[in-house]
C-alpha cells in the first residue's frame, strides 16, 4: 500500500497533467474563435515537388500572382467539406491572376488521387509525405489555407473549413491591394 506521502505526489502530477494537457489543447486552437484570417508576414516558402495527380508543382505556376494555398488530406472530414467551394473559386479567378495550390498532407497516395477525382479537382496539389511544406507554413492542424498576395507575402492564414464566400473577400481583397 502506498504512503501517504507517495498518494500525495501522485495527486499533485495528476492535477499537473491535466492542467498541462488544458493548457496544451488552449494554444492549439486558431488564436481568432471568430474563424476570421490570421495575419502573417514574411515571404511564402517554396511550393515544390511531385503533384498528386502526375507531374510536378513548382514555383512557375504561381509566380506573381496572388495564391490560395491550402493544406488538405483525404482523411480528413473538414478538408472534404470545403473543397467543392475552393475547386468553384478556383475556376472563377483561375484566369484573373490567382493561382490555387493544394498541399497533400501525409496521406496515402492512392486515396489522395482518389480525393483529387472525387471531387474534380483541377488545380494542382503538391505531394507533403513528410509534413514539411505544412511545417514550413506553421500549419498546426487541418484543414488550413494561407492567401498569399502578388509579391509574394503570406497575408492570411486561415484554420478550419472555411466558407468559399471569407474566401472569396480575401482574395478580392490582396487581388485590389495589387
């Protein structure tokens, strides 16, 4: 039996533990609860390597245009729910100076294919097997879109699914800002 003592310690690391674990959970959640853009600064990191759907993504296909980046993965039920919008956006202003880049977040290559065709979507998505585009974007969680303006700089990021029409304002938005 343990000593009273021993019961003690026991007591304080457990109220230890769940105050840790509160307080962990508390700063991983969108700093905005309003699911408004969190402004960023800083250039964009490099968007490159194999696509999801055959060839690769690389900086030529969004240079000098403002771009929609968002982080997705076929397992994931927020990703699934905004992507018909992003796909619509995308075929609104995919001629007006915006270039959308989706960013597979480890997932299993056929399933993702299998999103990309499910949902027809045609921009393309860059393969992130190890997670480090996401890390490289201080991604911490799904799904999440970072809106980037013409010159290059990160503008917005936004956490969760999102409705086409917030981001729609935002791109309207660095789209008139030039």
């Amino acid at each position: 039996m343990a000593s009273p003592r021993t019961k003690l310690w026991l007591i304080v690391l457990a109220v230890v533990g769940v105050v840790g674990g509160l307080w962990l959970v508390t700063a991983m959640r969108p700093s905005d609860e309003s699911g408004d853009a969190v402004e960023l600064s800083g250039p964009m990191p490099s968007l490159s390597g194999p696509a999801v759907a055959g060839g690769t993504v690389g900086p030529d296909l969004y240079r000098g245009r403002v771009v929609v980046v968002n982080f997705w993965a076929s397992w994931c039920g927020p990703c699934r729910r905004e992507q018909p919008g992003l796909e619509r956006l995308w075929r609104e202003y995919g001629d007006g100076g915006v270039a959308f880049v989706g960013v597979n977040f480890r997932d299993d290559p056929a399933a993702a294919r299998e999103y990309v065709r499910e949902f027809s979507v045609t921009y393309p998505s860059v393969v992130d097997a190890d997670g480090k585009i996401a890390y490289e974007f201080g991604i911490p969680y799904l799904p999440a879109t970072v809106l980037v303006d013409a010159s290059g700089q990160m503008r917005y990021r936004l956490l969760g699914a999102q409705p086409e029409q917030r981001v729609r304002d935002h791109v309207q938005e660095l789209l008139a800002s030039g």
